[in-house]
C-alpha cells in the first residue's frame, strides 16, 4: 500500500483523420478490418510515468491541477503544466542546499501511505525522477499531439 502516481498520454486516433496510424494500431493488435464494426476510432492511452510516494509531486498536481481534490480521480494536465512542474522541480534541486526553497516550492506533504515528508536523499531522488521523466516527454515529437492525464491512489 502507498501513494502510486501516474501520468498516461492519450491519443484520440480515427481512420478518418488518423488513418494510418489507426490502421498501425489495429494491426499491432492483430485485428482485421472486419473485426471492429462501427468503430472507426478509438484512444491510444500510453503510462508515460510513473511514481511512487513522491508526495511532494503529487501534492502539487493536488493543488495545481486538481484544484484541491486528493480524490484518486483523473485530471487533465496541460503540457504547459508539466513544463511549470519541470522548473519547479528543477529550481528546488539546484538549491537543494537551501531547504527553504523545497519548503517553499515543492512542499512535502503527509497522507496516508505517502512516505516520508524529509526534504533528504529520497526526496531529491523523486525529484530528479520527475525531470527526467518531464524532459523525455516534452522532448519526444511523438506526444507533441497528445493530451496528459495524472492520476493517484493510495
């Protein structure tokens, strides 16, 4: 048990406006042209990342992106939002000799199963973790079109 957090990309496909890649993905999962009648889309879903009891992280999609919500629901994430996270994270970690600045930024936050709220190695590990993580996204070409979903349970 603990805080899992995840952030899916998601990409709506149509043999209209997708063709080629509606066509791909049909293939890739074996189907032929007759076997899904009336159904000419569908949505690729991708788990782009994944945490696990980076509370500091998730309370910022709490409070940035949730609007206050801890309710495991899924939430839209603007990349704009994820690149706001990236500086974030980034700033917190090229001042981690200044706590005040985690404190301030990227906050640690208790709940249950959420792991330790220590501004230690563990936090900064989460942290560069998400950066990571964000540089990889926002640099592949591939999820210039598609739309962000974060989502948690604890």
């Amino acid at each position: 048990m603990g805080l899992d957090m995840y952030l899916e990309a998601r990409k709506f496909v149509s043999s209209y406006s997708d063709a080629e890649m509606y066509q791909n993905l049909k293939r890739q999962m074996g189907l032929a042209t007759g076997d899904l009648p009336h159904s000419n889309f569908g949505t690729l879903s991708l788990e782009v990342m994944y945490w696990r009891k980076v509370n500091a992280v998730h309370d910022w999609f709490v409070r940035e992106v949730q609007g206050g919500e801890d309710d495991c629901k899924t939430y839209h994430v603007d990349r704009d939002k994820l690149a706001e996270l990236l500086d974030i994270c980034k700033r917190v970690v090229d001042n981690r000799d200044d706590q005040s600045v985690a404190e301030e930024l990227l906050p640690s936050a208790s709940g249950f199963f959420f792991g330790s709220t220590d501004y230690d190695e563990y936090y900064y590990e989460g942290l560069l973790w998400t950066i990571e993580g964000i540089e990889r996204i926002l640099k592949n070409p591939a999820y210039e079109r598609m739309d962000f979903y974060y989502q948690s349970s604890w």
